[in-house]
C-alpha cells in the first residue's frame, strides 16, 4: 500500500524527510511546503541536495491540502498550531518532528488540536530522535522487567555543531550565568521534553502528580565564535536539565540532557556523547543508544557529520507514518500506535 505524502519544508531534518520519502517504495512525494519565498516554486529534488523529483514546493497551502495527501511530515522550524488544526482539519494525518510528544504542555491549543483531528478524522504523531525515538528504546528496554522502580534516559551532546541560535537562545544559551530568568527559560525552552515524561508515565501506565524541570548551567571561559552567533564569556554556553515526573515525592521518570557548546566551561562538566537509558527495577537494566557513520559516509565538516543526526530526527517520524495512517483520529504516541517498523530501507 502507497501513502502519499507532503513534506511541510526543506531545512535540516526536511531534507533528510525527503530523501527517505523517495527511498521508501511505501511513500509517494505529492507535493511540498516552501516557508520560504525563495524557495517556492522550486524543484524539491533540488532544494534538497537530490535529482529533480518533478513536485514543486509552494507557498499555496490550499494547494496542499487539496491534493489530499494521507500524511504531512511537518518538518518546521517552529509549529504553528494555526496550520496544524488547518492540515488536521482537513482530514490528512501528521508526523512531526516539530516540538510535539503529545501536546500536554499546550493547554487550550491542545484542545483545538484534538478538535482537529476529530473534525477530520485524522491523527497527529510527534518524534524524532530525543525527544521521540530514546523514549521509545526506554520504553522497550523496560519490557523484560517484572518490576519498575524508575526510568532514567540521559542525553549528553557537545553541541558546537549544532548551529540553530533560534532554538537555542530561548531555553538560556548566551545569557549572563547570574540571570535569574534563567530557570523559566530553560523550563520553557525546553518543555517538550515534559512531554516525554508523560509519554514514558504513559507506557507505563501511571498517573505522574507533577512534571517539573531544574537545570544548572555552565559559562564560557572565553569569547565562544559559534558561526553565526557568538557567546561571550561568562554566559551560559552549558546547560545540565532534568524533566522530572514525581508521584509524591518520588521520581518514577527522569529525563536529563547536559548539552556543552565548547570543549571547556565552567564547571567542566564530563560528556560521554551519546543517550543512556537505565531502568532501575528488577533487573536493572542499561541501553546505550550510540552511532556511527557507515563506511561510505563523506563528510569533511562538522555540519557535514551533523546530516546523521538530522537523519536519526527524521527517520522516527517517517518510519509511523503507516501506522499513524491506521491510527484511530487523535493525538497519538508510542503509547497508542503499532511499532513502526524500518521497512523499505533495505539497499540490495
Ligand atoms: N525531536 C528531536 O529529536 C529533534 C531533533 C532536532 C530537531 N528537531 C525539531 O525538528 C524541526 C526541524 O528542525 P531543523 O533543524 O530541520 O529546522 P531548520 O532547518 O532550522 O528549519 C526548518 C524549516 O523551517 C522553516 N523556517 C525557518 N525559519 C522559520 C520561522 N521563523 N518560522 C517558521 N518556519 C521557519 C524553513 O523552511 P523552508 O525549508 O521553506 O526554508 C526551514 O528550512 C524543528 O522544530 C526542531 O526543533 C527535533
């Protein structure tokens, strides 16, 4: 069975999207989101790096949704709710990527949302590789314990090679140590990570009484050049988050991420690059998420590295569409839908 497919931009992750919805025999390209004007009108296939594919990006969303796709990959920079309940609303299920687990931080833009999805009679899937996929590795890896005491995943990145200041700056980097914003930032920042907790709460079918966030941050030691921005010394260029789900004052589920744009900060926390996932219970278990780049992979840059991680955001989203498809209308998790499985991806 085809499902055809609109990809809603061409940025980092968007590309990556593409390339995999004209690998996967299982996926149609129908047509494309261009948010930026130069890029309407222009070859997809070219935006993204690939041989002309025939289907022009545009800026017509009209024209979007009246070729009725079964599913948009929302690749944006940021999600707008507006064009979210206009998809949704139209019928045609998403797979985002786009700062959405399960949408519980939103309040009343959650509830226009299901509305949406009931009104169409179409569902809204959010992943990527954290948050997203290493939930969904936490919540396998707590299927051979007869008991659960807590789940922990960590993330730890040096981030110098992630260029995005847009979606940096808001959870805190490049403010002064002593900023006392600084806790709300990260907590807001960061927020869809809240969400990942309660979908791990969910798979395990508890009721959290509180998710919450605290954060400690590290400085520069030195004027940071990032590319297109910089960090001066003595500003936040590190920062060590917890998303904590507490039933009383106990943590069932604690999501960290410690993530250092520069090899040396103050305090110098350690970074072993990767995600670790320990559930504590009987047995305790330990599953380390780690990757490499395959033998024929080309990269001279740093940003050139950077294409396997736009790859592993991608792919988790592309990967459900099928079962996102068959999905009964909603919002829906890894808690509600069938494992999405890697098909189509095989090379002879
Ligand atoms: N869960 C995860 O593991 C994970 C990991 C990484 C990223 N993400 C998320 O995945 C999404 C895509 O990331 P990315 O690195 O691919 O993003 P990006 O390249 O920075 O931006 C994606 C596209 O968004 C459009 N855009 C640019 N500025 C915008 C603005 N101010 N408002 C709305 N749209 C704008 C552009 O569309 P055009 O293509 O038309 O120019 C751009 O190419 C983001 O929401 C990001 O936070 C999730």
């Amino acid at each position: 069975m085809t499902h055809r497919v609109v990809q809603w931009t061409t940025g980092n992750v968007g590309k990556q999207s593409v390339a995999a919805i004209v690998a996967k025999p299982e996926l149609e390209l129908v047509g494309c989101y261009a948010w930026s004007p130069e890029k309407d009108g222009r070859d997809v296939g070219e935006l993204c790096g690939l041989p002309p594919l025939g289907v022009q990006a545009t800026a017509d969303v009209d024209a979007l949704l009246a070729l009725r796709p079964d599913c948009v990959v929302y690749n944006p920079m940021w999600p707008s709710t507006d064009e979210l309940v206009r998809i949704l609303g139209s019928g045609i299920n998403v797979v985002s990527t786009a700062a959405f687990i399960n949408g519980r931080r939103l309040g009343a833009e959650r509830e226009r949302l299901v509305d949406a999805c009931t009104r169409g009679g179409a569902s809204l899937f959010g992943s990527g590789i954290n948050p997203g996929f290493v939930e969904l590795l936490g919540i396998v890896s707590a299927g051979i314990c007869d008991r659960i005491d807590k789940v922990t995943i960590n993330e730890a990145a040096y981030t110098m090679g992630y260029d995005s200041p847009e979606t940096e700056k808001p959870a805190g980097f490049g403010r002064p140590i002593d900023d006392p914003e600084l806790q709300k930032m990260t907590a807001q920042g960061t927020a869809v990570f809240g969400e990942a907790v309660a979908l791990v709460a969910d798979a395990l079918g508890i009721e959290l009484d509180e998710i919450c966030c605290e954060a400690e941050y590290a400085q520069a030691t030195e004027d940071l050049d990032l590319g297109s921005w910089q960090i001066a010394a003595g500003c936040v260029a590190g920062i060590a988050g917890a998303w904590r789900g507490r039933i009383g004052d106990r943590t069932l589920v604690e999501l960290t991420f410690r993530w250092k744009k520069a090899p040396v900060l103050d305090p110098d926390w350690p970074i072993e690059d990767g995600h670790v996932i320990e559930i504590q219970g009987r047995p305790t278990v330990r599953t380390t998420l780690s990757f490499l780049p395959p033998p024929d992979f080309e990269a001279e840059t740093l940003a050139d590295f950077m294409v396997l991680g736009h790859v592993m955001t991608a792919m988790p989203a592309i990967n459900a569409i099928p079962a996102v498809v068959a999905a009964a209308p909603g919002l829906v998790s890894y808690a509600d839908i069938q494992l999405p499985l890697p098909r189509g991806i095989v090379r002879p």
